[in-house]
C-alpha cells in the first residue's frame, strides 16, 4: 500500500494547505485536498514534482510504501486473495 505523507509533512513544518498551494503557483488548494488526505488513487506527475520543489523534498519523503494492506474502507473494488 502506498501512504502519502503530505498532511504530516506540512503539520511538521507548519505550512498550510493555502500556503502550499501558494508555493506551487496554485491559486485555489481544492486540488491538494485528496492528497492532504491521503484519498489519491492516480497520482499526477505533475503534481508531485510541484509538491517536491515547493516542499525542496524528494519524492519518497512524500510517499511511502508499507506492506500493511489498505483498511476496508479504501478497498472498493478490490478483491481479496484467499489463501
């Protein structure tokens, strides 16, 4: 499962999402709201590469990668192996 850390990173530097959004050139932060949250299912390029050179961060500071499987509730459509 793929985590992304964007609302821990900015609580830790306390940044906004309105400052964020500023800092990438945004004028409306609707856009960051599914990856603050962490409810991304297709990640844009675009917009990860503007999140690393606002944050001056890598990528994998922003995602991190956990063998844990997603909770129930981010499994729609996904159906499970039985072993």
């Amino acid at each position: 499962m793929i985590k992304l850390r964007l609302k821990e990173m900015l609580d830790e530097r306390e940044i906004s999402v309105y400052k964020l959004a500023s800092l990438m050139g945004l004028k409306n932060p609707v856009i960051l709201y599914p990856y603050y949250h962490d409810r991304v299912q297709n990640y844009n390029k675009k917009t990860l590469e503007k999140l690393c050179e606002a944050l001056r961060c890598d990528l994998d500071e922003i995602l991190k990668y956990t063998h844990d499987p997603p909770p129930k509730s981010e499994m729609h459509g996904v159906v499970e192996e039985k072993n």
